[in-house]
C-alpha cells in the first residue's frame, strides 16, 4: 500500500463529515457566497462583476460536488447550472 492509498484511507472519514455538513447547511453556505460576492462587488464598484461572478458559480458548483449532488448512485449527474446573473444588490 502505498503512500498516497494511506492518506485517502485515513482522509476518507473527514471527506464523509464536509460532505455531511455541505448537505446539512449548503443552503446557508451558498447564501454566504453570494453575500460575500455582493459585498466585494460593492468595494470594487463593480469594476470586477464578471470575474466575481464566475468564481461564485465555481464555488457553488463545488458545494454542490461535496454535496454529492451529482454523485452516481442517482438518476445520474444533475444537469448543468448555469449562473442567474450577478448577486442582488439590496
């Protein structure tokens, strides 16, 4: 057994508690990201939108992956989210 079949055995128990959580509070998280967009798309005056916005769709997408929402076993993987548009700003 080699090294890195080591380290995926002992990190196997903690990848099933983030996969726990990201189901449990992923609601929450999501609601997080897109907070956290709106806040530094208002410190840049909007100067940076698109990229802001991309990196939020990539940060929702791997909660969604640690959620196991497309993990085989289901009616196979979820189809693909595209992003609304930038995060609301109230």
């Amino acid at each position: 057994m080699g090294l890195l079949d080591n380290m995926k055995a002992k990190l196997a128990p903690a990848k099933d508690k983030v996969s726990d959580l990201a189901r449990q509070h992923g609601d929450k998280v999501q609601h997080g990201i897109d907070r956290a967009a709106q806040a530094v798309d208002e410190r840049t005056k909007g100067k940076y939108s698109d990229k802001i916005h991309a990196g939020t769709g990539k940060a929702k997408d791997a909660m969604d992956r640690l959620a196991h929402k497309d993990h085989p076993g289901t009616d196979g993987p979820a189809a693909p989210t595209q992003p609304e548009g930038p995060p609301p700003t109230s």
